[in-house]
C-alpha cells in the first residue's frame, strides 16, 4: 500500500510533531515555574534536540519532495504527499529561522 518512502514520510512527520509538541509545552510550562532549575534545564534541552532535528528533517523532507516530484505514474496519495511536503518545509522552516533568531538575538 505504501512504499519506504511514504513510510519515512509518515514516521519523520510524526516524531517532528510529538517533538514540537513537547517542547511548545515545556515553554508554556517553564512560563508557570520560573524559578525551577530542572525544568530551565529541560527546556534547554528540548529546544537543542528541536533546532538539530529540525534541519535534519527539512533535509529529509526535500529529498523526499524531490523523490516524489521526479517519479512517474503519480496518484492521488503521491500528489497529497507532495503538498504536505511542502508546507511541511515552509514551516519548520520558519520555526528553524524563529528559533535562531531568539537564540541569538541579545535583545529578546
């Protein structure tokens, strides 16, 4: 029914959003608790592992969009996958560009 690469799509977009769900909540919560030292160290944590999986899965997701461009005999499923790829780029891509500028800009 699916091919490997429509299973390593479907894999690698869910780990991305149970990763960006966590940590979206470890902020929310580091906002609660400002003063605790564990949760200050596991939000340093979260937000490390999101900015270097996050490119690893934007390289990841073009190759699967360039896979999926160039093969012939294209369905319905493979078109579906094409626009999700997409704007899956488009956006941690955004979040990868948000997540740099916070880290480095000293005025934030």
């Amino acid at each position: 029914m699916f091919n490997r690469v429509d299973k390593c799509f479907f894999i690698s977009t869910i780990i991305i959003l149970i990763l960006l769900v966590v940590s979206f909540l470890l902020i929310a919560m580091f906002s609660l608790y400002e003063n605790n030292v564990f949760l200050e160290m596991l939000l340093s944590t979260s937000v490390l592992i999101t900015i270097l999986l996050i490119p690893i899965s934007i390289v990841e997701y073009i190759i699967i969009f360039l896979i999926k461009i160039f093969s012939k005999n294209k369905i319905i499923k493979d078109w579906i996958i094409i626009l999700a790829d997409f704007t899956l780029i488009i956006i941690l891509g955004t979040i990868l560009y948000v997540l740099f500028i916070v880290t480095t800009n000293p005025l934030l």
